[in-house]
C-alpha cells in the first residue's frame, strides 16, 4: 500500500460535495413526496430529532475514533466483534439489494427518455452494464473517483432546483395538484381528518434520506485535516441536503395527485407534467425529459462510488475479524478492499436477473424497484441501531482524541442525542415491516417481512461463527489526529 503523503488528497470542497452525493439520493425523492402535504412538518421533525443528532455524532465518532471501518469500528469498540459483525452484515445486505433497485430503476429511466418500452434482454443487457459499472468504480480510493461525486453532485442540484423551480411557479401561476384544504392536512398522523398511526410507515423514506454521515468518516486517511474537515462537511452538506430534497419533493407535490404518484417514475413524470402545464412545446419537453433524465441516471452512478469505499471498507474491517470470509478483506495497491465490490457486483446480478425472470413469470410482479429498494431500506436501518447505543457508551469514557470533535453539554443532552434517533430508527422499522394492523396487510407484505427474517437468520448464523475466518493482520486503523 503506497505511503500516506503519496496518496491524492481529498480536501473539504470534495468532502462537501461526496457529503451530498452519498445523502443527496434522487431516488428517494418520489417515494418521499407520496407522503403528501404532510411531508412538510415530518422532515422538521425528522431534522430535528434524527439528522442533527446523527450528523454531530457521526462528526464525534469520526474524529474520536478515525478509520476506514467508520461505524464497524466504533461498535466493536463499545460491544465486541460480535455486535459490529451484525453492523456489518446489515450494512453489506443493503447495498446490493439497493444496487439491484437502482439497476431497475436505471432501465425505468431510460424507458420514460426514449418514450417506449424495452425488451426484457435490451433490459438486462443495461442493468448488467450499470451493476459492472459501479463494481468497478467501487475498486478506486474515493480520492481517486472524488469527480465523480463532485460532478454529481452539481448534476444534483441542477435537476432537483430546476424541478423545485418549475413548482414554485406552476404553484404561484395555476396552483398545485395537491391542495392544502385543511391545517390537518399538514399534520402528520393524521389522513382523511382522522388518527392513523400508517402515517409512522413514513418515517423510514425521510430517515433513508439523511442517512450516510457515518460515511464521510472513513475518508479520514485521505484528508489532510480530518479532525476539522469532516464536521465542517457534515454541517455544510447537512444544510445543502436539505434545501435540495425539499426542493424536488415540493415541485412533484405540486405537480402529480399523491394517490397517482409513481414510486420509480414520479420525478421524471413531474418534470413532464410541470412543462405541459406552463405550455411548453412537446420537442421541448422531449428534450428536458432527456437531459434530466441523462442527469437523473449519472447521478445513480454517483451515489454508490460515493458509498462503495465506505461500505467496503467497513466489510474488510468485518472480513479480518472473522465474520466474512478472509478473502474479502484483500486489497488492491491503493489499499482499496476490491473483492468486497466484486462480490457486491455478482449478488447484485443475480438478484437483478432472479428479478428479470420472475417477473416474465407473473406480471403482476412489475415494481422491482421498490421490490429491492424496501428490503434495502430494512436492511439499512437495521445496521444504525447499535450505532446510537456505541456512542452512548463511548461518549461516557470522555474524548479518546483530544483535538477531535466533540458533543458538548450534559447528560440530558448525551441520551437525547442517542436514544431519540434510535427510538425514531425502531419505528421507521416497525412501520415499514408492518404499515396496517389487519390481516390483509400481510398479502402484499409478506415478501418484504420474509426477506427481512431471512436476512435477520443469515445475519446470526454468520455472527455465531465470527472468527473462524480471522486474520493475523490487524484492521488498518488511520493515524492519532493532528493539531
């Protein structure tokens, strides 16, 4: 592995804007906006109780405790290897399932840019391209794919303001599609006028947008001052983020009914409708479509080589532990773990082909994306749960770095500041396994909460027998931080 001062550096521009890309995700935006008006006051609540907190302690246990293995790391310090190998499974189940949905999705997009359907070979020809594609981008150091993620992050910001911009005046010149008739239509929990708990099933979509601090972490080794730059990323894509997901999802509110709103296609369908309603020509409309859409799908390549360092990072710290096999935590020259991508590529594939298939089978299963996507989402979740208790019980032993960030102020605010994001996390999850209390809710849901089970039992089997892989190599943890 060459020398640390031979390494290109990623500075805090860069920081900012991989920030944005890996938390910044357009494919979330559509199932966000689905929430409806009430959206509006569940991300304020979200912000509040979940984002900061997770944000100012991802930045404490960024700084505190440096390393490629980011939250890997910081749970095995507070609970052992067996806990941050549940970390790490969960963390690693999601991201090829996520790979697979946006795979669909990429061949959803193109489909709405060239105006007809694809046959099922053109579909799996592309998804096969975009899954080797992010595989092999997942085998560079994010310093040496950092214009990657900066380009799409400015291409972020160019579809989703431009989206929000056509609301704003399609809102002032003709109104919205979903009109605000009642102040209870703004109020979370509640639909029709009346208390529903189904609204805390939205809690999971808003919490899945602001997940991915704990990522900027592991850049640590590639910064030349982490202990600075990294809450100073935090707080600045934090601010960013959050103009720009409210942004689009205001602009589809404005423009599709919620109950007709298309989980996989409702951006580019918002974008579609807004320029018809302000009388834009249909050559023009043609050529936008093409161009956010061309935008939309770079986007999607840049959100995981933003993700995959951190993610494989964080499975190679697991695969010398023992949980994984010892081969995954292999590395290439520039110290990057490439047959954890290389594995992510072929489980993807498959699950994008077992897909393909099943649904030339039966018809009726047609929305892979959010097929993948939900299981995903549970999967996701599940990995930040020990991560709020880790800080918990580091942040009692005081700061393990003297120049490192750190959360000030009492108790009070130390178990607020972990158990309020873990007790939204519970519900994010129990909602989204569980969204209706009848019976019938199991005959749609039942393969999300059997995948769920599967990837649960998987995940044990695997911790019970952590350590029968383990290396003699120790994890490669980053340098004391500097003054």
């Amino acid at each position: 592995m060459p020398e640390k001062n031979k390494k290109p550096k990623f500075r805090l521009f860069s920081a900012v804007l991989a920030t944005v890309c890996i938390i910044l995700v357009g494919d979330a935006v559509a199932p966000t906006a689905s929430i409806g008006n009430s959206q509006y006051v569940w991300w304020i609540i979200m912000l509040l109780g979940f984002f900061v907190p997770y944000g100012l302690i991802s930045a404490e246990l960024g700084t505190q405790y440096p390393s490629e293995g980011g939250m890997y790391t910081w749970v095995k310090k507070a609970f052992g290897e067996k806990w941050a190998g549940r970390v790490a499974w969960y963390y690693w189940v999601n991201f090829p399932l996520w790979v697979a949905s946006l795979a669909d999705l990429v061949t959803t997009i193109i489909m709405q840019m060239i105006g007809f359907e694809m046959t099922w070979p053109l579909i799996l020809a592309i998804q096969i391209f975009y899954i080797v594609l992010v595989s092999v981008l997942g085998c560079l150091r994010i310093s040496q794919s950092a214009w990657v993620s900066n380009l799409g992050a400015f291409m972020k910001f160019a579809f989703m303001a431009g989206l929000g911009g056509l609301g704003i005046y399609v809102l002032c010149t003709q109104g919205t599609a979903n009109p605000i008739e009642s102040w209870t239509d703004l109020l979370p929990l509640m639909e029709g006028g009346k208390f529903s708990l189904a609204g805390l099933g939205f809690v999971s979509m808003i919490i899945f947008n602001m997940l991915g601090f704990e990522v900027v972490s592991t850049f640590a080794d590639d910064m030349n001052n982490p202990k600075k730059e990294i809450p100073k990323a935090i707080i600045l894509g934090g601010i960013l983020i959050a103009v720009f997901y409210l942004l689009p999802s205001f602009g589809i509110g404005v423009a599709i009914p919620v109950d007709e709103l298309s989980t996989d296609s409702g951006l580019l369908d918002s974008y579609q409708i807004l320029l018809a309603t302000i009388g834009a020509s249909a050559g023009l409309t043609k050529a936008i479509i093409v161009i956010v859409g061309g935008l939309f799908i770079y986007t999607l390549i840049a959100n995981i080589s933003s993700w995959n360092f951190g993610v494989n990072s964080v499975i190679a710290y697991a695969a010398e532990d023992g949980t994984f096999p010892k081969s995954w935590a292999k590395r290439n020259k520039d110290g990057v773990p490439y047959v954890v991508s290389v594995w992510t590529g072929v489980v993807a594939l498959v699950i994008s082909i077992t897909g393909i298939v099943a649904s030339q089978i039966n018809e009726d299963i047609s929305n892979l994306f959010w097929t993948f996507f939900s299981l995903s989402l549970v999967t996701l979740l599940l990995s930040y749960l020990p991560m709020f208790m880790a800080f918990l019980k580091l942040h009692k032993k005081g700061p393990a770095e003297q120049n490192g960030f750190w959360i000030e102020g009492g108790k009070f605010k130390m178990y607020l500041f972990g158990i309020l994001p873990f007790v939204l996390l519970v519900i994010a999850l129990f909602f989204t396994l569980f969204p209706e209390f009848n019976l019938e809710m199991f005959e749609y849901n039942w393969p999300l909460i059997v995948g769920a089970c599967i990837a649960v039992i998987i995940g044990e089997f695997m911790v019970l027998g952590a350590g029968r892989h383990k290396t003699t190599k120790k994890p490669q943890e980053s340098p004391t931080l500097e003054a």
